[in-house]
C-alpha cells in the first residue's frame, strides 16, 4: 500500500474517531420534559427522581443528606465523573427523621444529635438554614405542617410539649410530663399527643389573648381544666385533656377528607389492656380544632366509635374505603406476634389478622402494583425468630390478593437448603438487615426505597423481589428516606 492511502486512512480513523466523540458528548444523557409537573424547576442535579437519604458517619456529629437517582439505582451520574449528591450547606450529625413535602419542593430534616430542625429546598437541593428557634429538648416525636407556620415537638426527656410559632418566631415550651408521640393535621388546625404509659390523650388550644376563661380560677386566662399554658402570665397556647376512652394512645392518622381523625390504642404491647386493649378510636376533627376552647371541667366525649383490632395495633394508614392497621398481639408463650388488620370505613367490620413481620410497627406505605408495604423496627425477639421463620422487618402486603410476604425472602437455616439475604449489611448477617427506619415509593417506578438496617435496599413492588443495591449503598449509617419528587404529599 501506497504512503499516501495509509495517511488517507490513518485521517479518516481520526475523523471517525472524533466525530464518535463528539457525538457521545452532545449526547443528552439526562433527558429533561419541556414542561415539569406543576412547574417545578430542573435541579441542579439533572435528577428527576430523587430519592433523599438521610446519613450519619459516625454516629453523633458527621452527618449529611445524599441524593439517589431513584430511576436508575444510582448514586453517581451516568458519566460516573460525578461521585454523589449531597444536599449543599447540611451539617446534622443525626438526622434521624425527614419530613417530606415534594409538593412545597421542601423537606425538614431532624438531627437527633442537637435537636436542630433543618429547611432543604428541593428546587438548589441547598440546607436554607435552622427552622425556628432551638427546641428546649431533644425531640422523640416532631409534626411540621405542610405550609409550615407551626412546629410540634413531644420531648420527653424534658416533659415538654413545645409549640413553635412561625408567624411570631416564638416558641411556648408546655409542661406535660412523659409526652412522646405529637400528631398534626395537615390543616394546621388540630395538634395531639401522647404520654408514655398513659391512657389519656391531650391537645393543643390556642387563646385569645386577655380574655379570662374561667373567672374562679387560680389564673383565669387559663382554660377550665387546663393542663399548662404559656406564657403563664399571658397565656398563648394550652395543652388539655381530650375526653375519651383510650388504652395507651401511640398514633394519630388524619383522614383523607379531613373530617376524622383515626387515634391507634396499643393496649398489651405498650404495658396497657386494661381500658379496651388494641383498637382504633374515631374522633371528629369539628372537637378537637386549637379555637375549640374548653368552657367548664367537663368536657364532652369526643369519639364516636371504638374498634377493638385483636390483632394488635400501632400503626394505621388509610386509601379512603379500609384502615390497614398493623400491630402486635401477645401469643401463650409471652412473646408478640405481629399482624396487619382491616377494618372497612363503611360498616366497621373488621377483618381476621394476617401475619406480617413483628416488631414495632411505624412505616406503612402504599406504593405500585396494588400493594402496601409496612415496616417495623426490633424484630428479631418476637414469634417468628422464636419459631424459626423470617424474621425481617418489612412486609409486602398484595391489597387484591389479600396476602402478605416477609421481604426479603429468605429461609431460616434450620432449612435443608437455606435462603440468605441477597445483599447482606455491614454486619454480614446472612438472615436478618434489621431495623426498618425509612421508607419511600418512587411513584411510577414500581419501586420502593429503604432505610433498613442502616443500610439503602431498594424492592421491586410487582414481586418484593430486591434490586442489587450495590450502586445506590452510602458510606455511614442510612437512617431515613424520602422520595423527593413525589407528585404530591401524600404519596410518602
């Protein structure tokens, strides 16, 4: 061959070559709609389906929020020259819980480590800072409405049932003793909470100021029968009683048109029994709003029916037509078993239990392909580790089959061909991740993302079947999640 023709085709080899580039480099890898749902701004990401997560290095003071792509089970971009996402300007130690709000494009963030409340906006995916004034304590329950004018915080390490006020910048520290669980609605007008190892459940009332409300009284700005108010001298806020029967109160789920307000009853699994046990209470929100103030000691009765749910409860989520209430029931042998119970809306009946995972149940979540997931924490000193079954903490229940499975499936290695766990924890226990902490539906996707023994695991909702998590695992400890861009609130 000719010098001339191997130039020719060493050039065009070249030309080839660089025109193979340059069209992988225009390639638009992140593809973005002309019109975002609800106008919502292209992040800086690129990402359209964020998971967030919520992670601690060490345990108490290094802490950040990781961004996943929740479409393509990564945590890098597809280039791989981007290695993570963080949420920029977050430095929580802990942050234990996340409050999600993709409709608000806005998210609070708790860190257990200082009690500090940080604002993520979803749209520069940035920390904007504190929310509110510092707490007194550090938070074991905290309720932030969407539009985010007030903060519940139950802390019961110091007996203090605090009302942030936003439109103020103030907050009013109530003493109620032993106060753990804090319930808002999404209306901002209702506010309860629960007091460990107490049957009695409480609200907060909001005043107007320099009216007396009960002249004979030691302090007659304050309500009749009022728990505390603060200021003392010019009340704002009160905690009172709610008349009603309750067996250790632990959940509020407010229903979907707004009009009730369901209050889970623990019974036997949280030391009570003895005033009804397990059940679901049905309250009418008109009662129980913070200008509804108390006249005399006797208040009225506020609920309207009591449904006793043998199978146990602490938990309880609703799709509008059935209550899907997960709990645990005490068994012969002194040890809980947990179960999930529905009760129809329409004629209260009540359903036979169906097995799911034990422990304490707190996560429930409907996601795709007809299915509710509920997840639990401590899990392995109930009845099915004792019997030998899968004992893991989150359950796939099938809404048209009526069936639940344990996920991830396993078999217990008493079995002559034992099932392990496909993507084992730091800790390499081949049949248990652990505590369940977080959980969201990345809507469409037919998925769902975990928090489950501090560790990111990810499922398919058609089967519960788990996708390898190897690219979407997080250095440090996984404690929570949120589907950021959810198209409304109530998806997660």
């Amino acid at each position: 061959m000719k010098p001339r023709s191997l130039l020719v085709l060493s050039a065009q080899g070249l030309l080839l070559a660089f025109v193979s580039l340059a069209l992988t480099s225009c390639r638009n890898l992140y593809p973005h709609p002309e019109n975002q749902f609800a106008g919502r701004p292209i992040p800086p990401s690129q990402l359209l389906e964020r998971v967030l997560v919520a992670v601690t290095s060490d345990g108490s003071s290094t802490g950040s929020l990781l961004m996943l792509d929740g479409k393509l089970d990564l945590r890098n971009n597809i280039q791989n020259t981007i290695s993570s996402f963080p949420i920029s300007g977050f430095s929580g130690g802990y942050p234990s819980l996340i409050i999600n709000y993709p409709e608000q494009q806005r998210g609070y963030v708790y860190s257990q480590n200082n009690g500090s409340v940080a604002t993520i906006n979803y749209s520069t995916e940035a920390s904007l800072g504190a929310f509110g004034p510092t707490l007194p304590g550090l938070s074991s329950s905290l309720a932030i409405p969407p539009l985010a004018a007030h903060e519940y915080s139950a802390e019961e390490s110091v007996g203090l049932l605090t009302v942030v006020d936003l439109t103020t910048g103030k907050g009013y520290p109530l003493n109620l003793p032993n106060v753990y669980r804090v319930f808002s609605n999404t209306g901002d007008t209702v506010a309860l909470a629960m007091v460990r190892n107490s049957d009695t459940l409480y609200r907060v009332i909001k005043l107007t100021p320099n009216t007396i409300y009960n002249a004979g009284g030691t302090n007659p700005l304050f309500p009749p029968g009022a728990i505390d108010c603060q200021p003392y001298q010019l009340p704002v806020y009160c905690v009172v009683p709610v008349n009603g029967s309750f067996d250790r109160p632990t959940y509020a789920y407010y229903s979907i048109d707004g009009n009730s307000v369901y209050v889970v009853n623990a019974g036997q699994e949280l030391g009570g029994g003895s005033n009804g046990g397990s059940s679901v209470s049905i309250i009418p929100i008109g009662g129980l709003t913070n200008n509804v103030i108390p006249t005399s000691t006797t208040y009225p009765v506020q609920t309207t029916s009591t449904i006793p749910v043998p199978g146990g409860a602490t938990d309880v989520i609703s799709d509008g037509t059935n209550l899907y209430v997960a709990g645990q029931a005490l068994q012969p042998d002194g040890l809980f078993a947990g179960n999930l119970t529905t009760i129809n809306l329409t004629t209260l009946a009540v359903s036979a239990p169906i097995a799911i995972s034990d422990g304490t149940h707190t996560k429930m979540l409907f996601a795709d392909d007809n299915t509710l997931w509920v997840g639990s924490q401590l899990c392995a000193t109930g009845e099915r580790a004792a019997k030998g079954l899968n004992y893991n903490c989150l359950t796939r229940y099938d809404l048209g089959a009526h069936t639940a499975s344990i996920v991830p499936a396993i078999t217990p290695a008493t079995a002559t061909t034992p099932a392990t766990v496909p993507y084992p924890n730091g800790d390499n226990n081949l049949l248990y991740y652990g505590s369940l902490t977080g959980i969201c539906w990345v809507q469409d996707f037919h998925k769902v993302y975990t928090a489950y023994g501090g560790q990111v695991h990810a499922f398919n909702t058609a089967d519960g079947s788990e996708i390898n998590n190897f690219f979407i695992t997080v250095q440090g400890t996984a404690l929570d999640v949120a589907y950021m861009d959810a198209l409304t609130n109530a998806a997660n």
